[in-house]
C-alpha cells in the first residue's frame, strides 16, 4: 500500500499458510451450541481461503498477516464463557510503525465478525515491538478506537487493509 516510499521491511520471511480446519455437520448445525474458540478466532483472522471471505493484509505488502507471522493460532486466546477475546500479534520488525494500524485492523475484523457480547484486547507479543506500551494504549482505549473508526481518511486505509487482494 505504500507508494513511493522506502518500505520499512523490504525483504520480510513468508511462512505458510495453516491448513484449512475441516469442519463436520455439528459445527455447521445452528442448532447445536457451538462455543467460540481459539481456531474459530484464529481463522477469522486470515480468511482469504474462500472467496467470499477477506483476510487482514498488512499495510506494506500484498500478503496477509498470517502469511507474515504477524498472526499465529497459537498468540489466539478466546473464553467464550466471559465474552472475552486476546489477541496478540507481532510486527515483522521492532521500529514498525505500521503496528497501530495493523493492530486496529485486527481489532476492526473481529468487531465486524463476532456478537457483540465479546470485549476484545488486540496487543503486541509482548517484547516484539520498540512502541510497544503506547501501541498497546492506544489499541485498548475505546474512545481513541472510536475515534479512529469516525476519521474517514484512517478508515479507507483500515478498509484497504480489509480487502481481498488478487494474487
């Protein structure tokens, strides 16, 4: 998304996708209580698998987060019971200063994607971001969040980061 400028990570390492979680006729039936889990989280994040579904793509490159290791299953935290979501990701580099934009873009996918009911806390791994206290303040202050979705400029590059991208 960058056009002209220097990109802050020039070279980043690709990792593959994960597998795509089959699913069997209880998880499909919307009769059956069907708690929210931490793949359920997870493949909500990177879905560009099908069609009709919009992975998160990072702001610099044409690869979605996953395909960065920004995003891993195993940094996905879900306690359906209380209605709570964590989510941690982890800038490619320590001085990127894409990581509020990445982190609001994360947070902005689940609000669109979950009930209401959940409180979602998206922050960086802790020790993997030079910012990453102020970040961290910034993405779990509800007014600045709102704030931010209310500026129409920063949320056409939100969106921008929440469309799917021809390969």
């Amino acid at each position: 998304m960058s056009s002209g400028t220097q990109l802050e990570n020039a070279n980043p390492v690709i990792f593959q996708r994960s597998d795509e979680r089959l699913l069997t006729a209880t998880d499909e039936d919307e009769d059956v209580h069907d708690p929210i889990d931490d793949r359920e989280i997870f493949d909500i994040l990177p879905e560009s698998s099908t069609p009709s579904h919009v992975s998160i793509n990072d702001p610099e490159h044409p690869l979605s987060l996953e395909e960065l290791n920004v995003v891993e299953q195993v940094r996905v935290k879900v306690k359906d019971a209380e209605s709570t979501v964590e989510v941690e990701f982890t800038p490619t580099i320590p001085h990127c200063s894409m990581a509020t934009l990445i982190g609001l873009s994360i947070k902005v996918k689940l609000l669109r994607s979950l009930p209401n009911r959940f409180k979602i806390d998206v922050h960086i791994t802790p020790g993997t971001h030079a910012s990453e206290e102020a970040v961290n303040k910034q993405l779990a202050d509800k007014e600045r969040v709102a704030a931010a979705l209310e500026n129409s400029s920063l949320l056409e590059v939100v969106n921008q980061c929440l469309t799917s991208r021809s390969m």
